[in-house]
C-alpha cells in the first residue's frame, strides 16, 4: 500500500470518530441503551380552607334589617381537587377543567364556617404534602349532604338567631341540594395556590352567605340585594319562637316565586374569594 494511500485511510478513519461523537447519546458498553440522567421533581405542600368570612362568624344585618347571628353554620365538602391550567381556567365558560397537573384531597369533611370569631383565620380542610411544585390556580369541589352529625341529611345547615326589634327567634334551616363548584384562581388581596420547596401553597373555598340574606349596607337596589330573598321569608314561618325549615318544607310554605329565588341564590354561595364559579346543582 503506497504512503499516501495510507495517509487517506488514516483520515477518513479518523473523520468517522468525531462524526459518531458528535450528537450521540452515551451509551454503556452492556447494554448499548442510551444513558439519561435522572430530573428531581420540585415538590411542596398545599393546604386547602373553607371560609364563610365575617358574615358568618360576626354575623350581619340583612337586607331587610334583621341581626343574624350565627352559632353554627355547616358545611360537608368532598372531591375537593386543585390545578395547575394554562390558560388559566374560567368559570363563567362553564366548561371542565383541564389542567395540566391535577392533584386530589382524599375524604369526606363537614366544617363549621362559624368557628372562631371575626379575626379567626379561614377554617382548615386538609393538608396535601408533597404535591408538584408550581401554581395552582384552578379549583373544584363538592358539597354534598352529610351522613352523620348535627347537619345530617343536608349539604349546608344554619344554626343561627335572628333579632329585629322586640322580636328574636332561633333559625335552624338545612338545604339538602347537593352542589359542585369549579373555579379559577383566588381573587382578592393576595394572590394564593404558589407550592415551592419552600413555602406551602393555599387554596381557600370561600361561601357568600349574604347572596340568600342580603346585606343591609349594600344600596337596596344592589344587584347582591336583588338576588338574595332576605329574612323576612323565613321569619313569617316562625312558630313558637323557632323558624326551622329545610328545602322540601320551603317548597311548600314559601311562595312559588320567593322559593325559585332561593333556588336559584344558593349555587352562588361558593366563591374562591371574590372569584365566581360555576355550579352543577347536584340533586
């Protein structure tokens, strides 16, 4: 073989190695499989709330200018889930949620959104640990009626008194519709729903318990006053002092259309903060 003929071999061989290296995957010798390099996920806790606000636990003044002041009021929330969406998700499309990490708090929990006074926190649900890292800034869940306690048979149940001048009475009322709300991001003073490794997120479910009983500071011409029924109803149901009703005696003893209006009001109780949701009444 001539000298040159040498040299031109040694080349191309040389060529063909830098052309292998380039762009190719490591391989080990045992097993020819490409070697990938394991990604730390980034994890963090996430902690849920439900909050009736000062309406509940301070009380208030309806629209038609009762004092309601609440010793219990329940709730029984499940299938609570929490997501992270882009886009960000909208209620009002009345869609399902699409998220691109969703992550789910297992149980069953009846809370009293009257517990503690008006400078309690919002009420614990349940903590979530470890879930990804990032923002989660949709939310749903379920309130469905409970299977044991004080609030037994009823999605959302008011142990309250009501006073308007000389008169006072004691309100027990049970709604036993079920309810399932789907929401975007927290709206109000701060934003909520951020997990890093460093700090836990929080969502909270917030209910408006003013849209059934108004609210007597609002102007009564109000879109917030319009929608809700007030007191009164309730109050020409007392008998004995005591005005205890649920959905299936108020179909009966309201009147048709101050019954709808009811109906209609109490899937607008749950909010994420001042953020709306959207509703499926669950019967």
């Amino acid at each position: 073989m001539s000298k040159r003929t040498v040299m031109l071999v040694s080349m191309l061989f040389a060529l063909s190695l830098v052309f292998a290296s380039c762009g190719a995957d490591e391989v080990d010798i045992n097993t020819e499989e490409p070697i990938v390099e394991a990604q730390q996920e980034t994890t963090g806790d996430l902690v849920f709330a439900a909050n009736g606000e000062d309406f509940v636990r301070a009380g208030f003044v309806s629209s038609d200018g009762w004092h309601i002041t609440f010793r219990h009021v329940y709730v029984t929330i499940t299938d609570v889930a929490a997501y992270q969406t882009n886009p960000p998700y909208d209620p009002h499309t009345g869609d399902e949620i699409i998220g691109d990490v969703q992550v789910e708090l297992a149980g069953v929990f009846t809370i009293d959104l009257a517990e503690g006074d008006e400078n309690a926190d919002p009420v614990l649900v349940g903590i979530l640990e470890e879930v990804p890292a990032g923002h989660y800034n949709a939310l749903s869940w379920s309130m469905v009626p409970a299977e044991e306690g004080s609030s037994q048979g009823y999605s959302i149940f008011i142990d309250a008194q009501a006073e308007k001048g000389d008169d006072s009475y004691n309100v027990f009322l049970g709604f036993e519709n079920g309810y399932r709300y789907a929401a975007g991001e927290f709206v109000g003073d701060a934003r909520k729903g951020f997990v890093t490794p460093d700090a836990a997120g929080d969502l909270e479910m917030t209910f408006h318990f003013d849209h059934i009983f108004g609210d007597f500071e609002q102007p009564a011409d109000c879109d917030l006053n319009m929608m809700a029924i007030g007191f009164e109803p309730f109050a020409e149901l007392m008998q004995e002092g005591t005005v205890s009703e649920d959905l299936a005696s108020l179909s009966e003893n309201l009147p048709e259309e101050t019954y709808t209006k009811l109906l209609e009001a109490l899937p607008t109780l749950g909010h994420t903060g001042e953020g709306h949701c959207h509703c499926t009444v669950i019967q």
